[in-house]
C-alpha cells in the first residue's frame, strides 16, 4: 500500500509557542490530503481537507487561524498549531488519497504536548 | 443521528478464534464506501479492507472479510484465525458520495486477542 509518513512524532512545546507538523507521501503524489484530531480513547475527528495548490477547507468549529494548512506539493501539506495552549494537547494524524481513489492512508501521527 | 455505529466498545477472542466487529450505517447516498483500519497503541491507521456499495460480492483480504448486507446497512468485519497482534483498536469508516472524500469514523471497538 502507499506510504505516509509525518514528522515530527513527538512534540513538546511551550504554551505561546507555533508548532510545524509535515506530512508526506512518500510513493504516491496526493492529490488530497486530510489532517485528523484525536482525543485519547475516542475517535477521529477531521479537521480539514487540503487539496493541492489551493486552500484548504476546514471542518465546522476548526479555527483556520490557529490551525494553518499548507499543501504546497503534491507530496507535502504541513500543519502548523499557532500559539499553542495546553487544550491543544492531541494525538493529530493525516492521511492522503491517491488521485480519485477511495482510500485514505494515514501517516503514523504526532502526539503534541503543550505545557 | 450517528452515520457510524459500533456498538462494541471492547471485544475479547481467544487466539485462533474468529471475531466479528459489528458497524452499521446511516446514509441516503446511493453510493457509498465502506472502510475498516486498525489502530494499535502505537496511533498510525492501518487500513485493512474497503467495500464499495454496488460492489456485488463481499470484499476480502487475508484473514479479513468484510460482511456487507446492504439492505441491513451493516458492514461487519471477521478476523479468521486471531493472532496476539490483532489486539487493537478497530475504526469503521464510510465515504459518501455527496461529502466528497471525507471520512467519518465510527467509535471504535478495542479488540484484545487473549492467548
């Protein structure tokens, strides 16, 4: 299957402070990618869909000012959490879709910690 | 009303032993796909199997099968012959056509395999 990858796995940050998530597809070029927030023991939530040279659409509720999405190829969207606070705190994952394919495949996600 | 529902939040099976996730869905779109990814404690989204909804015969991969009864709007999914490392936990998802290529997840169920 195709491979995602995101970097960093771990983060710790001060509150105040912007922190930079990539997510890349490492075989494949992603037309869309998705970035998800998830909260210990529940499921995920989609915060946005980031297509290719365009700019990203946020779910209802995601503030677009403090979670900013880049897709600036069609092997990279980053997501940057701008002055973090403590209830930023999550485990967030992305995921990309080959072309018009159906399946979504995910990087293996960044737990951020904001203290 | 819930699109995805798991109703098992914990499932145990012993090893070599077959098991069955339940999910049931909610949609009106005529076409729709279905999906099934595995989260270990680790976090990354495996994807396992995925059922299109004109797709005639149940999806199959491995030792995972995939129930599809549409009329029911379940989409079941049998692990044959558990192992230790299929201990996790278990996503149904679905994508519809009129949401364009967002996912939602249902809650999860949390699979131990006992030995």
């Amino acid at each position: 299957g195709a491979v995602v990858s995101q970097h960093p796995s771990r983060v710790i940050c001060k509150s105040g402070t912007s922190v930079k998530i990539e997510c890349r597809s490492l075989d494949f070029q992603a037309t869309t990618m998705f970035w998800y927030r998830q909260f210990p023991k529940q499921s995920l939530m989609l915060m946005a869909t980031s297509n290719e040279g365009s700019k990203a659409t946020y779910e209802q509720g995601v503030e677009k000012d403090k979670f900013l999405i880049n897709h600036a190829s069609l092997t990279l969207s980053t997501l940057t959490v701008t002055s973090a606070h403590p209830e930023d705190s999550s485990f967030y994952i992305c995921s990309a879709r080959v072309g018009g394919a159906a399946t979504q495949y995910f990087g293996p996600g960044t737990r951020l910690l904001v203290l | 009303a819930q699109k995805i529902t798991q109703t098992q939040p914990g499932m145990f099976v012993q090893e070599k032993e077959a098991v069955t996730l339940d999910c049931t869905y909610d949609t009106s779109d005529p076409s729709y796909g279905l999906f099934w990814y595995k989260q270990p404690s680790s976090g990354e989204m495996i994807f396992l199997i995925y059922q299109g909804s004109y797709d005639q015969q149940n999806a199959t991969e491995g030792r995972y099968s995939l129930n599809f009864q549409k009329a029911r709007k379940s989409a079941n999914l049998v692990i044959s012959a558990s192992q230790l490392g299929d201990s996790a936990m278990y996503f149904c998802a679905m994508r519809e056509e009129t949401s364009g290529s967002r996912l939602t997840f249902g809650e999860g169920t949390q699979l131990t395999v006992n030995p």
